[in-house]
C-alpha cells in the first residue's frame, strides 16, 4: 500500500528510503519484490528526478515480475517513454512493443490503460500527431480510480508536449479537463505537473526551449 501511494504523491526521501529497505529484504518473493521496486523506479524517477537511477529500478523491476504481466507491463510501458536520459528512440518504442503485448496477455483495463497513456506520450513527445489520436481514445468516464489515474497521466503529458511543440492552442485545449481529471483520481503530482505547464504556457506563447529539453512527464 505504501508504494501504490507513494508514486502518485509527492517525493519524500524517507519514503525512498523505506521502500530501498524493502526490496533489500532477502524473505520476500520476487513477484513481490518486483512489485515495490515498480513503485520505487516510478517515485525516484519521477517526484526524486533522479531518471538514470529510476531507470536501472524499472529494468529490474521487468525481470523480477516475469510472472505477473500486468506489472511488467507498467514497468516496461515506463521504459518505453523517450526522456530517460539514455538509448536511441529505438529502444523506447521497442520496450513500447512489449509493453502493449504484455498488457494484453494480462487482461487488466487499467494496466492497458497505463500502457495507452505512454502510448500518447511517446509519440508526443516526438512530435508523431497520431498521438493526438490516441488522446482521444483515453478513457474519461467511469469511476475506476486506477483507470482514470492512467488517463489523467497521459493527458498532462500530452498538455506539456504540446507547449514543448509549440502547439499554445492545443496546449490550452488540452490543459482545460486537465485540473478535473487530476483531482478525480487523486494524482497529486499529476497536479502539481498540470500547474506547472499552465506557468509554463502563460509566458506569453514564447519559445520555451530546444528539443531534448522535455519537461517533467509523469512516466507511472
């Protein structure tokens, strides 16, 4: 339960701290270790911004979770997004691959969720437009927390790749549901992300940097 909620809160040191004690703990089975280790990757990754770090996480996470597609499928979905600082944009869409078979050999709605909201944001953040297509096909209704979570993720994303692209009123269109979507499924970084945009946006349609400078996505 601690680490289900700590990647979706704010980063925090101790809690980094607890959760590297738990996967160090020798008695606890793989499938189980590999669930933390998800978590701790996704925390350190995102709220601790330490990439590299989080990255060599997910990659142990994938291989300790070869029994339970559905984790491994988030882990590698993580792997697949293009700013980890590191690999040729072959190897994101390749862990992509993997990540979209591995999802649909688990059968779970919100795992082929989170695989969906990365989908978005690879292509995004590469400039591909059909990602823009896969935004619409995120779901926003329901009240599966965890599904809705995926979603809020992915639309934050594509509001931040769309500044980063130059794309102002897209940007705009996109940030609107944002705040709404965040706040129903909880995402509390999801949040903090959406205001950051917003400030990043509100500098007067000015460019905001060059390519390999993307902002702080939510990889989850």
């Amino acid at each position: 339960m601690l680490a289900r909620s700590a990647y979706s809160g704010l980063g925090s040191d101790q809690t980094v701290e607890v959760l590297r004690r738990l996967v160090d703990d020798p008695e606890l089975p793989a499938a189980v270790r590999g669930e933390i280790r998800l978590d701790l990757g996704l925390l350190i990754g995102n709220q601790v911004g330490r990439p590299m770090e989080g990255r060599v996480e997910l990659i142990r996470a994938v291989e300790e979770l070869s029994a339970r597609p559905a984790l491994a499928a988030r882990a590698m979905a993580a792997l697949a997004l293009p700013y980890w600082p590191c690999g040729p944009l072959a190897d994101n869409v390749a862990w992509l691959a993997r990540a979209e078979a591995a999802a649909a050999e688990s059968g779970d709605a919100a795992v082929q969720a989170a695989v969906a909201a990365n989908r978005v944001t690879v292509l995004l953040s590469v400039g591909d437009a059909e990602g823009w297509q896969h935004l619409d096909q995120l779901p926003r209704k329901g009240d599966d927390l965890r599904i809705l979570h995926h979603s809020a993720r992915g639309v934050a994303n594509a509001a931040d790749s769309a500044v980063w692209l130059g794309e102002y009123a897209r940007a705009r269109e996109v940030l609107a549901e944002s705040p709404e979507l965040a706040a129903r499924s909880g995402n509390l970084y999801g949040e903090q992300l959406i205001r950051g945009t917003a400030n990043a946006l509100g500098h007067g349609d000015r460019p905001l940097g060059g390519p390999g400078h993307p902002g702080p996505r939510v990889r989850g």
